[in-house]
C-alpha cells in the first residue's frame, strides 16, 4: 500500500501547513507586541522626563486638555 493513497496523508499535510501558519502568525504577534511595548516604554520615559523639566508647562497643557474635554462633555 502507497502512502500517497493512505487517506490521512492529506490530512496531515493540512494539519502540518496549518501548524506551520499558526506559529508564523504567533510569531509575527509576539513581534509586534514587543516592538509597541519597546515603543510604549519609549513615549512613557520622554513623558516622564519632560514631566520632571517642564512641570509648570505639563500643568498647563493637563489643565488645557481638562478644559477642552469639559467643554465637548458639556455640549453632548
């Protein structure tokens, strides 16, 4: 008896090329979530260190987006 003709060839063929898709698409997440974590842990140092220079203008600029947040609330 061939192997060609064993009926659960194929299926095996599927199942390795949809293992195979899996861990590609499992790989590229895991790139992606490090890249935005590497980029998420970037913006948080810049904000924090322009928070510790500049604390009297990041007072003013959480105040300008508070007023302009209250002011699209208060329309709706």
């Amino acid at each position: 008896m061939s192997t060609t003709s064993d009926p659960a060839h194929p299926a095996d063929a599927l199942k390795a090329q949809a293992s195979e898709a899996v861990r590609k698409v499992s790989e590229s997440l895991n790139d992606q979530a490090n890249h935005l974590r590497d980029t998420a842990a970037s913006a948080r140092y810049n904000t924090q260190d322009f928070i510790e220079n500049n604390p009297w203008q990041s007072v003013a600029i959480a105040a300008g987006i508070g007023f302009l947040v209250g002011i699209i609330v208060a329309r709706r």
